[in-house]
C-alpha cells in the first residue's frame, strides 16, 4: 500500500492501463500540453506521445462524437471533460449514440469507453459550474455510472470502467482530488456495481457516494458519540444500483437515510428510497429519509452556496429523526 | 342457504395443518357442539366442533390431506328442509374468490406479502393462541374488510414484528411521530410479557427502590424460611380474665399510661420462658443455646417494614414497666431512633396482629432466636362451659419453632403453660 492523492490515482489508473493496453487513449480538452484543467493527465504526454493523448478544440460535441466512433471501431477511448457541466454539449453523444448502440446494433456494436471529470459542487463557481450530474446520467440504461469517494476506489473503479465492455460515466470530484488515501500497490481493480459497507452500524444505515460519503461518516461520528450507531455504505456505482448491500443493511437497521450533493427531486436518493421501500418494506420502522442539495441553482454568494448544501449537521439530525430519538 | 365449514386456525401463527380424520360422514346429521374432525397442526391435534346443526352435504377435504390452508373450505353443511342439490350450487360457487387469503392469520415470515395497511394484521387473541371453535363454520359469505378508521399507525417492521408475537397492534401505545408504534414500542411490549393496552400501561407496575430496612427485611425473613425448620402450634386460650385484670390496672391511671393486652402477653410470654426454658433457646450450628436470661423482642411495624425493639429481663419487670417500655420503644421505632442495643439481643419474639382484627396466623421466627409467638385478637367466641355453649373473649396463640431447638410435646408444654398464664393472670404472680 502507499498513500497517494484522488488525482494521482486517476492517473496512475489510466497510465497502467495504457501501458497494458494499446487500444487505450486520452482526450480531451488540456490534457496533453498542459497536463490537464486540474493537473490529472500529469507525465501521460511526455510517457505515451500525442498519439494517445490528445489535446482536443474547445468542442464537447466533437470530440465525445468522436470518441464514440472510435469505440465503435475497437479503440477504448477515455473522454476527458474539463467538468461535467460541459459535458451538457455532449450529452447526445453520451446518451444517444454511447448508451444506445449496443441495444440498437442488436448487439453486434460494443462500446468501450469512459467520460471522466469532475462532477457536483466546487466552491463558488455559481450556477453553470456547480452542480451534481449523478442523477442525470444515472437514469440512462445502457450507462454505468461511477462515483468513487477514495483514492483506492477512484483508482481500482477507474481501471474496471476502462476494461468495461460499455460505456461508463466516471464522476470524479473536484474537492476530492487533492485528499490522499492508501491505495494497493500494483494492478488494483474493483468491481462495478458494488456498494462498500465503510463502517458497519446497528441503528440506521447511512448512505452516499463521491463526496457525500466524507460528511456521512463526520456525522456518523457525531451520532456515535450521541448513541447512535450508524452504518455507512459509500454506494460507489450509481448504476447499475447496489440493491444487494443498500437492503441487506436496512434488514439490519431498519432505518435509511441517504445523501447526496445532488437536487432531491428525481434524484438517486429518491431512487434509493422507492428500492427500499419496495423491497424492503417489511423491515422499517421509519420512512426513509433524503438529504439532499437545495432545489434551487447553486448560489454565487458563499453564504447562499453552504445554505444549500447538505451539511453533516442535517444528517445528523434527519438520523435522529429516524430513530426517534432526540438529536 | 348451506353453510360453508372452513379449516380453523388453532393458533394465530398457523397458516395451515393437516385433516387428520372425519368424524361424521356424508350425510350425518350434526348437533352443535359435535366434534366433526380432527385437525392436526405441527404442535397439537385439535378437535373442530360444529356451531350449526344440519347435515353434513359434501366432504371436500379428504382425511389424512396435509398442508390445508386455514379458511379453506372443508366441507358443506345444509340446513334442515334445504336441497341437498344446493351443496352443488355452492360448491360451484366456491371458485378463487370463496378460499380467501387467512385474512386472521399473521404473516410468518418477510417473503410473503404483509397484511394489507388498512387491517391490524393480528386479529387473534394477544396471547395464549387458544384454538378458536367458533371460527369453525360461518356462512359463505365473503370476508368484510375492517371498517374504515380502524387503521392502527404503525412502522411496518413494528406491525410485522406483532404479527409474529401474535401482539395485537391495538392494544400497543406507539411512541413514534403522531403515535406510530415502532420497533421500540414492541420491543417494550414484548419485554413485559404482552401487548398492555393503554390503560394497563398507564397502570404500569412502578419501581420501588429497596430501603435498608426492606433489605434486612427481605435477607433476614428469607434465611429464616429458607435455613429454620418451622413448626407451628395452635392454641385458644380465654381472654376474660386478662382483660378484667387489664381493666382494673387501667381503671386510675392516666391514658397514656394504660396498659394493653399485649404487654399482658408480653409478661405471660416471658414468664412461660422462665418456666419452660427450653423453649427460650437458639440453634448454635453445633450445639443449642440456652438463653439464662429472658429478653423478649416486639415486633413494631412502621410505614416501610417492621422492628423488633427488645424488653430485656422480661419476666423480671412488672407489667407496668413493661408497658412504659414497650411503648417508649414504639416511639422511638416510628421516630427512626431506635439504638441497635434497642433491637439486638432478643431471646425470643411476639407478633401481635390482634389489633388489625386477626384471629389467627404464624408469624416467621427472627434469626437467631428459636421461637416466635403469633398473638390474635382478643374476640367474643362460643365456648363451651359444662356443656353450654357461651360468649366468652377468646385469643389464638401460634407458636413458631425452630425444631433443631424445639421439639412439638416441649412446645406444647411450653403454649400450655402460656396459656394458663393468660387464663389465670394472678399465676404470674406465683
């Protein structure tokens, strides 16, 4: 093991598998010359050549468009978007030519690629630059949508993604890239699809993904010291959902809450909700709870912007809710 | 119309059982009360009894069928004066809409589907499933949901959990947001045995904190049950003459200077210890005390227990010093100041209950002592005197004993002798 940062493991991902793969290469918009719009691609030029890591025009439509024909064709693109929220131009590639064409081709066409960048809220960059596309993506069959929380998760998730035979979104996130993390020496790979149990807990199951898991377990520290033992699941993969781990925790808890950066409404914890109380109905002693972002643009003023984000406080308080016990 | 006999359930967690055995055949008349068949469940046989007369029209369940769900219809039973053809008709009718779900029956496990929201899924008695013979046959007629307003708030973990402790929801206080019943409320109702309903819960049993006192209590009385083998002796002894003697001690003196029965007895006590020795003795593990000297101890009860300050030297003291004793230490008692030399040392113990209205009862012996008398109350009873029946006051004695010490003829003498003594107060004198 050694402790290195979210960026540093996103790139080690993508270098070890180029390095294992040759059909595997990088574009998109800084990440050669300039190493990347936050520093991930570093040494992956001056390694694997222009070639393989491709500066791209400022022009999300072209280049996801033609790192969708050049899955098509057999390569395993990584598509870099400098953030998410630029990725709205490509969004008809990602949705309707990526997630659509094995389906459509009847089979006959793959479509190995991954769309990674930061993803969700940075600080103060307002309303168009701040905002959580998990949901968005997540309702898309055809699409595996990644969010890892750790350096080891974003590193053995990320090698998964690029093996993957489909194509899979990949949210990073901006105020993670810097937090270091031990991470297995060698190839590390993880499996898609699959929720962790980050600290096991008897009285309400606590769950979220990407940066969420980060206020989850702060609360989950302070519900501790309150009596209340949590258990924290960092679900990890969107989609395809982990209903396994999320219904076998609430077995045990009875209890739900689930967080995320993200707008409550159709959002994924609203999809954890409807799973739970479906197929686990039998098992709760209380509805299940979402925490959530404010459902209003993210606001420019730094006052309004932590306003409307979850805060561990209110997970702490909607747990207690939960319990029935006073917070 | 016929009337339709369904498989009972014997217990609310049954969901289905076996038809061991017809007792009545097709076509046999059938009382109310008869046992029809045999109902075989993985925990009893269980007889169905009939709760209308007819004629048993058509067996559709076989003997020896297993796995018969509970409500199922078994059989066909047709009234007098009705067309043995309309079994047919009714048989006909059954289709999937006459075998309901159990709708009785709690769900057993998280599989199956829970009961539906608007009905408490345990209709069952809350505990002790005792088999329900009325349920046997009802007319075909299809299950009537609960009425409206019925719904009990509930988590649905906390309604299956009653469910499968057979709790009736109803009767649980549920402490969640507008009185939704959660997982605690049923943890706590298990905890206590049962569903309270709300006014048993209110009526709760309170926790009382032990006092010294009651420890004392409670240690010294259980050692005394648990390690003394007691026996007890009963006797009446007539009381006439020791009230007259109190009356006329009593006549000049100032009331609280009056001397009661009991400390009469006290002295008649003390002076039957001196006489019959053997009686004021202890059990010494390997050998027998035998007190020299008489101190016997009063049993006094205050508001949360009960002492015994002791008179020491009884037989020596006149009855008047008695009395200011045992009354001084009854004040002290009440007051909480009584010094432990007050209430060690005793070589032997009255209970008087005569005040309560107590005719008569065995009072438990007061480690170390080997004996304890139980004084009732002085009462007008029949008494024959040369063979008339009469009114005279009469008070039961008990003796307990501790028969390592004392054996029954010694006890006997030694009640005799008290008796005596209470019979005839001037022998106290002699």
């Amino acid at each position: 093991m050694r402790e290195i940062s979210v960026r540093e493991a996103i790139r080690d991902a993508m270098a070890e598998e180029m390095r294992r793969d040759e059909s595997v290469f990088l574009m998109g918009e800084e990440v050669a010359e300039y190493e990347g719009a936050y520093k991930v691609s570093q040494g992956l030029l001056k390694e694997f050549g222009p070639e393989r890591v491709v500066d791209t025009p400022i022009t999300e439509a072209g280049f996801a468009g033609v790192g969708v024909g050049a899955a098509m064709m057999g390569l395993r693109p990584i598509v870099e978007f400098m953030t998410w929220n630029f990725a709205m131009q490509a969004i008809d590639q990602i949705v309707n030519s990526a997630a659509k064409t094995r389906y459509m081709s009847g089979g006959l066409l793959g479509l190995p690629i991954v769309f990674r960048g930061p993803n969700g809220v940075a600080s103060q960059v307002a309303a168009q630059h701040s905002q959580d596309y998990g949901a968005w993506y997540a309702h898309v069959p055809g699409l595996k949508v990644v969010a890892p929380f750790d350096a080891a998760d974003a590193k053995g998730l990320l090698t998964a993604a690029i093996r993957d035979p489909d194509p899979v979104v990949f949210l990073e996130h901006e105020l993670l890239y810097g937090e270091s993390g031990q991470v297995p020496d060698g190839e590390h790979v993880a499996e898609l699809g699959r929720a962790r149990v980050v600290r096991p807990g008897r009285d309400v199951t606590l769950v979220s993904w990407s940066r969420g898991v980060s206020l989850v377990l702060d609360a989950a520290a302070e519900l501790a010291e309150q009596g209340i033992d949590a258990e924290v699941i960092d679900l990890r993969s969107l989609r395809p959902l982990d209903r396994a781990t999320l219904l076998g925790s609430v077995q045990r808890t009875h209890r739900i809450v689930s967080v995320e950066e993200g707008w409550p409404s159709c959002g994924v914890g609203a999809e954890i909700v409807a799973t739970v109380v479906a197929e686990a109905f039998d098992a709760l002693d209380a509805p299940p709870q979402r925490v959530s972002g404010a459902d209003v643009p993210m606001p420019y003023a730094a006052h309004l912007e932590a306003l409307a984000l979850p805060l561990s406080e209110t997970v702490v308080r909607v747990a207690h809710e939960v319990c029935y016990t006073d917070g | 119309m016929p009337t339709l006999i369904r498989m009972p359930a014997l217990s609310p967690t049954m969901t289905e059982g076996t038809l061991a055995r017809w007792l009545k055949n097709e076509g046999d008349g059938v009382e109310p009360g008869d046992v029809i068949a045999e109902i075989e469940t993985d925990k009893a046989t269980m007889e169905v009894e009939a709760v209308d007369e007819g004629t048993l029209g058509k067996i559709l369940v076989a003997d020896g069928t297993e796995g018969v769900a509970v409500n199922s219809v078994i059989a066909v039973l047709v009234g007098e004066g009705e067309d043995p053809q309309s079994v047919e008709a009714a048989t006909a009718e059954l289709g999937d809409t006459a075998v309901p779900e159990p709708r009785s029956v709690p769900q057993p496990s998280a599989a199956k589907p829970a009961p539906p929201e608007d009905e408490p899924p345990a209709e069952a008695p809350a505990q002790a499933p005792a088999p329900p013979p009325a349920a046997v046959s009802e007319p075909a007629a299809p299950a009537q949901p609960s009425p409206p307003g019925s719904r009990v708030s509930a988590s649905p973990l906390a309604r299956r959990m009653a469910a499968q402790a057979g709790l009736e929801l109803a009767s649980i206080r549920g402490s969640g947001p507008h009185g939704r019943i959660v997982k605690a409320d049923i943890d706590r109702a298990l905890q206590m045995g049962g569903a309270p309903t709300t006014d048993e819960a209110e009526a709760a049993p309170e926790r009382i904190e032990l006092t010294n006192v009651r420890k004392v209590i409670a240690t010294r009385l259980l050692e005394a049950k648990q390690t003394i083998p007691h026996f007890y002796l009963e006797t009446d002894a007539e009381a006439g003459a020791l009230l007259d003697l109190r009356r006329r001690i009593n006549a000049d003196l100032e009331r609280e200077q009056r001397v009661t029965v009991n400390d009469l007895v006290v002295k008649a006590t003390a002076m039957a210890l001196r006489r019959v020795p053997e009686v004021n003795s202890a059990w010494g593990g390997d050998h027998i005390v035998r007190h020299r000297a008489v101190h016997v101890a009063v049993a006094v009860a205050v508001d949360d227990g009960l002492f015994t300050p002791v008179v020491r030297n009884t037989d020596r003291k006149g009855i008047r010093e008695i009395a200011r004793e045992i009354r001084s230490l009854v004040q002290k008692t009440r007051a909480g100041k009584l010094m432990p030399e007050e209430y060690q040392g005793g070589t032997f113990s009255v209970s008087n209950l005569g005040m309560y209205g107590i005719g008569a009862f065995a009072a438990v012996i007061n480690p170390p002592q080997g004996g304890i008398l139980a004084v009732g109350a002085a009462a007008e009873r029949p008494v024959v005197r040369d063979g008339v029946v009469t009114a005279a006051p009469v008070m039961t004695l008990t003796l307990s004993g501790d028969h390592r010490v004392i054996d029954g003829a010694v006890g006997a003498r030694w009640l005799a002798e008290l008796r005596k003594l209470i019979e005839h107060p001037a022998l106290m004198l002699a």
